[in-house]
C-alpha cells in the first residue's frame, strides 16, 4: 500500500483510570499484548508499511515501544509537545512533513479503535469519490457514544436528519487528500478536535469535499472500561495476531 497511514495515538485515556494510569491508552493491555500491537499487526497486515504515530501523553513510551517491537513497517513519530486535540495532532503530522512527498493521500485512523475492513476496497472507493475527505461510518448500537451523522444517497454526509436518511456513527477511519487537506487547516487554531471541529466544519461548508462510506465489519474500541473488558475477549478472536508477533 503506497498511502501512509496515520494514527492518532496522543489520548490521556482519562476514562480508563485507573485501569490504565501509567501508560497511554493505546498501550492498554489486551491480555499480555498492548493493544497498539493488536492494531499496527492488522494495517500492516493489510499492506501499509510508512506509518505515522502521533503521540502526546507519555509518548516516550510509545518510542520505546516501537524500539523493542520488530514490525515490518518504517514508523516515525510526530510528538505534540503541548496538547493539540485529534486535529491539531493531524495537522502537525502533515506539516511536519511526516507524510511521503509522492502520496496524494493519507488514510487516518483513531489508536483505540480497531475496524475488519477490506482496507484495498476502502481506499479504492474512497479515490473514487473524489472527496478530499472520506469517513468510514457504521450503523449506531444502543450503547454509542461516537459522533453521530445522517448518511444520504449511499455517502452524502450530513448533521441533522435529511428525508430519505439513514443514521450513522464515525468509526474511526478516513482517507484524506494530504495537500487539500492541509489547505484546509491551516487557519485553524493549533489545538482542535478533528470530531468536534473539523469534520462539522466540514460537513457546513458549502465548498468543502466530505463523503462518508459504510462499513458493517468488525469494530472494537477501548474508549471506557466497558469496553477495554469486551475487548479482553473480542480483539484476539476476531484480530489474531501475525506469527512476527505472537
């Protein structure tokens, strides 16, 4: 896979304490494993091999964490200094120039949620939209607690409820144009959330380029301890890890 990918990996985990509360969130344990392992082993897996991991809080572990696994990928790190938010964090990885100079286009992911999703046909569709930014959305349980959308005309995304729409929550995911994408955030503050500030702007702007596309596969995050515990027993039955890393 040519496209960098890159994950945002800088949370506190304020929720999970004290379940985890001398580590980063994405360093939680899934039994013996750091959940990072679980999710750098799947998209490596799927073929990505320049990755970026924007680290914040206790990033110094997520170096050496790094150091002493031996993925099949070139990982860098873009560490926030001071708290960015989610879209700070993202527009630090572009400008730093993070990114390989001849991609167009980037995929993002969230570092404590992990998708099944055939990553080739995503990326496939998501170019083909022609969108400078594609979400990957999914069906609302009773329990969500992610950004909630309206999805329109198979990817048109929209934040109220539109006739003939469909409800829809983020699953973590997106497809970017780097460039545009850059563009676009560069009048904004250097600390904002990429769910609470950008993607709205987004979806407002009468001139901007957001389309959403529908997954159904599986999906785990570790947000809350409910959910850390669900995945305890869920991520290694359906997100096995490769024999490197086992």
């Amino acid at each position: 896979m040519t496209h960098p990918l890159i994950i945002l990996c800088g949370g506190k985990g304020t929720r999970l304490r004290p379940l985890v509360s001398n580590r980063p969130k994405a360093l939680a344990d899934i039994g013996n494993q750091e959940f990072l392992k679980y999710l750098l082993d799947y998209w490596i897996t799927q073929g990505f091999t320049k990755i970026v991991l924007a680290t914040g809080y206790m990033g110094d572990q997520v170096e050496r964490f790094v150091d002493r696994n031996h993925f099949q990928a070139d990982i860098t790190i873009s560490e926030e200094v001071l708290p960015l938010g989610t879209g700070g964090a993202l527009k630090q990885a572009l400008h730093l120039n993070k990114t390989p100079q001849q991609s167009t286009h980037a995929i993002v992911i969230n570092g404590d949620t992990l998708n099944a999703i055939d990553c080739k046909k995503f990326v496939k569709t998501a170019i083909a939209t022609a969108a400078d930014f594609i979400m990957l959305v999914r069906m609302p349980n009773n329990e969500d607690r992610f950004g909630k959308y309206y999805l329109k005309n198979t990817s048109e995304i929209a934040l109220v409820d539109k006739q003939h729409s469909i409800a829809v929550v983020n699953a973590g995911v997106y497809l970017i144009n780097i460039e545009n994408t850059k563009r676009a955030m560069r009048p904004l503050p250097r600390a904002f959330s990429l769910e609470d500030d950008y993607i709205p702007q987004l979806i407002e702007s009468k001139q901007s380029s957001i389309r959403g596309i529908q997954t159904s596969g599986h999906f785990i995050d570790i947000g809350t301890p409910a959910s850390l515990e669900q995945a305890q027993s869920y991520i290694p039955k359906h997100f096995q890890l490769s024999a490197l890393q086992r």
